[in-house]
C-alpha cells in the first residue's frame, strides 16, 4: 500500500510541470486552437490512475468493422518507448471526459482519414495528427492564424495548392486539407531520411528547424534523433503527445477508457455538381438542414458554392443518391435563388454590395462583369441567401476574428502581412504604427475575415 502511494504522489509531481506552449514563426504548420491552449478541456475532474472508475461501456462493436480496431492494425510506431509519452498519456487521463470528447467529434472524418493514410502506406498514427491539431474540429482557429483540421497556415495553404479567398477556404475542407497534409508529411519524411518521429515534428516545427538543431547537435558530435534534439517546447511536447494517444486508442481497457463507437464505413462521399449551387438549394435536396450541411462543407465561407470552384460537396452515404438524383432535375435557374436590383442613378457597385452583405468582386462574378462600371437603368442580379449559413456554426462570413502576434528577431510588416494574409496598411492602421519598422516582443493586433 505504501508503494502504491508513493507511486501515485511520484505521478502527480510529474504532472506538474506543465510546459507552456511558444510562439510559432511563420514556417511553421500547426497551432494550438484559440478556443484552447492543449486539449479541447470540458471537465477538471479529479482521476485517479490506479482506481479507475468503472464506466457504463456502450455496445462492443464487431472487431472487423470497428474502425478504432483496423487503425490500431497500421500502427508502425508502436515499439517506440519514451518517458515523455508516458507523461503525455496521464495528462489525457486526466481530463479523460475531453479526451472522450475530442475523439467524437473525429466520427465524421476519421474514416477517410483513415483510409487515405493507409492508401500511402504511412503508419496508422498519422490519422490521429489532427486531434492533436484541432481535437478534430475542422472549424477551429489558432491564435497564429492556422486553421482547419491540419492547422494549416495561410502561406503553407497556398504553397500545397489550398485554395483560400473570400468564398472559401480549402484548409477547412476536409478532403482537400487532408490531401495536402499528407503529401506534405510524406515530403517531410522523405527529407528526413524515413524518420516519421522528425516528419512529425518538422510538420509542428517547420522542417527548417528541425534541420538546423540536427546541424547543431552534429557539429557537437551528439545524436540526432527526436529525442536527442533541442526543439522548441511545444514540439517536444507535440511528438510525444501523438504517441500517447495512439497507445490509449490501442489498450483504452487498460486505461479505464471506453472509446466512443465508430463503424468501419464512410462517413461522407464526395459528389459533383458541375457548378455554383446554393448551400440552402443543397441542403434541401439532400434532406438535411442548412447546418448539417456545412459540417462537413466547412471550407465555404459564404451561401453559395464556389463561382470557380471546387465543384462538389461532401454529403453523408445514404443521402448522394437521392440528392444527384434532385439536382440532375433542378431546372439551372433555380440552383441560386436571386433577386433582381435595378441599378439608380448615383449607384456604384461598391455602395450596392455594402447593402446586400456581400464584396464588389463577388456581385461582379455574380453578374459575369468585368469592370465596376455600371449603368442606371439597368439591372443586377443580388444572391438572396447572402450571410445565412455559416452563422449557425458560430463562424459568420462576415465576422472578424482579433489575433495577438509577438513579433520575432527578423520579423518585418511585410512578412507578417503575408503570414496572415492581410494588407500591410491595415496592420498599420489597426496598431497605429506611425513606421515600418519593428522590434523583437513587440505586440501586434491582427483584424482576421472568416
């Protein structure tokens, strides 16, 4: 009984030196979600690691289709042992009603994940990456401007062909974010020579980083694996991290877990719809409502589809029948519900896109302009549903989202500017800075368009 005492107390001096999570430069992917500086936390209830508490466990799902069971059978980094890891694996116990929490909301996309990692032969951990990154919340924002379920930043987006303007923003698409994702960490891998361990914690700490502490430690004659390098914190943390996860998924009896259920079958399909559709028009035809819709289309912005594209939806299994079947009939006028303005004199396209919600570029493509020049008499056509779907996902398209940036050694407005997708002068006009120039620590207010 003593033993078990001491042991637990050793535990909880462990747990207590938390590490806290710096601030990222602009190479690097991932980011903690603002809404949380670890794990999405719903509950401080005490748990104790040697009196687990009994749980009313849901149905056992039959091992050959219990998606939980066929991840596990992908592991490749299994045998990799760490102090580290077992740390990180008893500060997820001990907010395990969080934990729980996190790997529900992966139900809808874990599937997919799942199988695009075993199509590249990675190992089955990878699919777990995102609920370290956004606890599997497609819509979750970092402080640093990352976004999507990868936390991707908006440069790094770009660089992997994520699409990301005023209609939509393909680092929340979970199709198209997971693509990318997964080809940037098989670059990563290959970089480093087959070491997963350094993949992972370049995709955390950008793959510059991780080669220059592998410099360093060589030029001192010392090992350069993981463990051996002095990476920034949050990384440290970050591998390690992935790891306990993926060992409590595989022996959640062993940690009094019961793993929420999820069924080896797709969650969602892709289906086309050749062109521009609006969001509402879409959720009707499939039966679903407006919200249910954008949960898993996250990537729009706005009410309607991309004018340009992407040109499909994501919709749930049993329902892309019936829906390709609805559209196919939808007469072609009725795919945008529209109403007609007539153009006064005095108008300009600016003042008309202000009163119905929307930007001058996307009234222009809209009426198939190409020029801001208009004539009264006129008449314009004007997107009905303007502003009515993204704000029940608590993510209008109109709503402006406030970030704090530490300003780093090298920094310039430029790069900042950039970082965030933002226009130099508005940085300027937000911080009233009287300059260009900077100085390390410096605190920046950075005004963010969903």
């Amino acid at each position: 009984m003593l033993f078990r005492i001491l042991s637990f107390v050793f535990v909880l001096l462990l747990l207590g030196g938390c590490v806290s999570n710096p601030s990222k430069d602009e190479s690097h992917l991932a980011s903690t979600p603002e809404q949380d500086d670890s794990l999405p936390r719903l509950s401080e209830d005490y748990f104790d690691p040697f009196g687990l508490p009994e749980r009313e466990s849901p149905p056992p799902i039959p091992e050959e289709t219990n998606l939980w069971k066929l991840l596990t059978r992908d592991y490749q980094l299994r045998d990799i042992q760490h102090p580290a890891i077992d740390r990180e694996i008893q500060n997820f116990l001990a907010r395990d009603d969080s934990l729980l929490r996190q790997l529900r909301m992966g139900e809808p996309y874990l599937y997919y994940i799942l199988q695009e990692v075993k199509r590249r032969n990675m190992p089955g951990e990878i699919a777990l990456l995102p609920g370290v990154e956004s606890g599997f919340r497609p819509l979750a924002y970092s402080r640093h401007g990352a976004a999507g379920l990868w936390q991707f930043m908006p440069a790094t987006g770009r660089y992997f062909g994520l699409k990301q303007d005023w209609w939509y923003d393909a680092r929340r698409d979970p199709v198209a974010s997971t693509d990318a994702a997964l080809g940037y960490l098989q670059q990563l891998h290959q970089r480093f020579d087959g070491d997963w361990l350094l993949a992972i914690a370049a995709y955390n700490a950008g793959g510059g980083t991780v080669a220059r502490a592998m410099r360093k430690n060589l030029e001192n004659n010392k090992a350069v694996d993981f463990w051996s390098l002095d990476l920034p914190a949050e990384t440290r943390q970050y591998v390690p991290r992935l790891l306990a996860l993926a060992r409590i998924i595989e022996q959640p009896q062993r940690y009094g877990l019961a793993l929420p259920p999820i069924d080896n079958d797709p969650r969602f399909v892709k289906v086309e719809i050749g062109e521009q559709i609006d969001l509402k028009v879409a959720a009707r035809l499939a039966g679903m409502t407006p919200e249910e819709l954008l949960q898993l289309n996250a990537g729009f912005n706005r009410w309607a589809t991309h004018p340009e594209g992407p040109h499909y939806l994501l919709l749930p299994a049993d329902k892309a029948g019936v829906f390709s079947e609805k559209l196919a009939a939808l007469p072609e006028d009725q795919r945008m519900r529209w109403t007609r303005y007539r153009i006064r004199p005095g108008d300009n396209l600016g003042r008309i896109a202000r009163k119905y919600g929307i930007n001058v570029k996307a009234l222009m493509q809209a009426n198939h302009l190409k020029s801001t020049r208009i004539r009264a008499g006129s008449h314009l056509l004007i997107p009905l549903s303007t502003g009515a779907t993204l704000t029940a996902l608590n993510a209008s398209p109109n709503a402006k989202r406030k970030l704090r940036y530490r300003v780093r050694k090298g920094d310039s407005l430029y790069a900042i500017a950039r970082q965030f997708g933002v226009k130099i002068a508005d940085l300027k006009k937000w911080n009233r800075l009287a300059s260009d120039r900077l100085h390390p620590g410096q605190k920046l207010t950075v005004v963010r368009t969903m």
